[in-house]
C-alpha cells in the first residue's frame, strides 16, 4: 500500500510541475504579444533602417516577439511570416499615428562639453558654450521625439562625460545617425561669425552632412557651408556623424541669437527636417 500510495503521490507532483510549467509558458507568450499601436510600420528584413522592407503593419495588428537585437523586435505576424520591427514603436504609445522613416531612426544627440569641461566662453566671461549647447540639443530631442524617433543623448544635465565615451555610445546602440553640437569661438572678440557643419568620413557622413546644412535655412547667422572637421567625436564614429557650430559665442551678432529660443527652436526644426530628409530614401 505504501508503495502504491508513494506512485500516486509522484505523479500528482509531476502533474503539479508540468502544469506550473504550462502555466509559466502560457504567461510568457501572452507576455509576449503586442498591438501595434500606430499604422505603417516597417517590417524590415533586419534589425537595422538600412535593411529592406518585406511588409507594413496596420494600427491595431497583432505581433508576437520572438527576438530581441539592438532595440529592434523580430516578430511574428500574418501567419508565421517573420521580420523586423523598431522596438520603441510597438511597446509602447507614440504621439504619432503614422510611423515614418525618421521614426524607425536612432539618433544619438551629443551636447558639446559639460561638467568640468565649460567650452568657450562669452565676450563678458559669464556664459560658458556648455549651457548652450545642452539647451539646443534638448530642443532637437524634443522635434525628434515628436516625430517618433528614438533619441539617445550623451549628457542630460552639466555632466562631464569623456570624447571617448560619446561616440562609443553611437556604436554600442547602433545609431544611424550622431550629431554633435558645439558654438565657436575666435581667437579675438567679434572677429568671427556664422555657423559650419563638420564630417570626417565622407562615405558614412558626407551625405548627412549636405543634407543637414541644405536645411539649415533662413538663420539670422551666415552658412559656411560643409567642411571636413579633424574631431574626436566624429573622426572615431563609426556611425554617420556630424558637429554642427552653430554660432561664435564670443561675437556679439551671434551670442544675440545663440541664447535667444527663437533661434534654437529654428535650428532643431530644421535639424530634424534635415535627418527627416537624409531618412527618406532608407
């Protein structure tokens, strides 16, 4: 008797286990089932916007992930048909309704300086370039994150954060595009003026570059044009990557508007135009 006993008791603990099992299963694919919460999605042949495009997805579409890589989704949709998807697109609720080229981008955002490092000074020593150029740069998020994108910046407050480090972010998160903005400064008060856009590698980021500055249109400040700029933050990207100048801040024609929102807000419109742009034939 105790060993019939002792046989019903392990197959009750067997059935116990396997219907936990089944149960932890259950929940972990219905964990895994999503809702498009907007319509045309990109279903990409890779987890990256340089991949091609083998469906859309309608608003309201269910998916199920089976993969996850560099913030992209490999999903299961239409009857075991398989592809990519922007991750920040579908877990959550963008203020979009339609998803864009420009919406399926990562872009890393790169506040000049910060921290110990001020940047350049003002002609009156009391405006560092660092303030400056973390209040554009929250502006240019703020465009971007409107239109769905997912933004990454290198700083968020007065931190000090390495060269190194800045565009090592844009490779360790698969940017397809870095930007990095700085004001300029001239050797003498009031000498220089204007605003340049700056790549070094002309087969990652020259077509950016023209793109960005073609847009940069109707500022109170003079084009410069694009040239190529020997800095660490875009000589050691290996994302497209630009340094925009967007001014000298010890030229009073230029700090005048540098610190006025008017301006910032025209140059990250027409930022996030460029990059809108560049992204459109991805």
């Amino acid at each position: 008797m105790n060993y019939v006993k002792q046989h019903w008791q392990q197959i009750a603990i067997s059935f116990a286990i396997l219907l936990t099992l089944g149960i932890a299963v259950f929940h972990t694919v219905r964990q895994d089932r999503l809702t498009t919460p907007i319509a045309n999605i990109n279903v990409r042949t890779g987890p990256n916007i340089n991949y091609q495009t083998k469906a859309i997805l309608k608003r309201g579409q269910a998916v199920y992930i089976v993969q996850k890589r560099d913030n992209w989704y490999k999903v299961r949709y239409d009857d075991h048909h398989f592809g990519w998807v922007a991750s920040w697109l579908i877990n959550q609720s963008p203020k979009i309704k339609t998803a864009t080229n420009l919406s399926e981008a990562t872009i890393v955002l790169d506040p000049g300086h910060g921290g110990s490092d001020s940047g350049a000074l003002s002609i009156d020593k009391k405006h560092d370039e660092k303030t400056y150029t973390l209040q554009l740069a929250k502006r240019v998020k703020n465009q971007l994150v409107a239109r769905g994108a997912h933004v990454i910046m290198t700083r968020t407050g007065n931190q000090t954060v390495s060269l190194g480090a800045r565009p090592e972010m844009a490779t360790d998160n698969h940017a397809d595009a870095f930007i990095s903005f700085h004001y300029d400064s001239s050797p003498t008060n009031n000498l220089g003026s204007g605003f340049t856009t700056y790549y070094y590698h002309a087969d990652t980021s020259l077509k950016l570059a023209r793109m960005i500055n073609q847009h940069l249109v109707g500022l109170p400040l003079a084009n410069k044009g694009v040239e190529v700029g020997n800095f660490e933050v875009i000589r050691d990207n290996l994302r497209p990557a630009l340094l925009l100048e967007m001014g000298y801040i010890n030229t009073a024609k230029d700090f005048k508007a540098i610190e006025n929102p008017a301006y910032q807000n025209k140059v990250a419109k027409d930022v996030t135009n460029g990059l809108a742009a560049y992204f459109e034939d991805k």
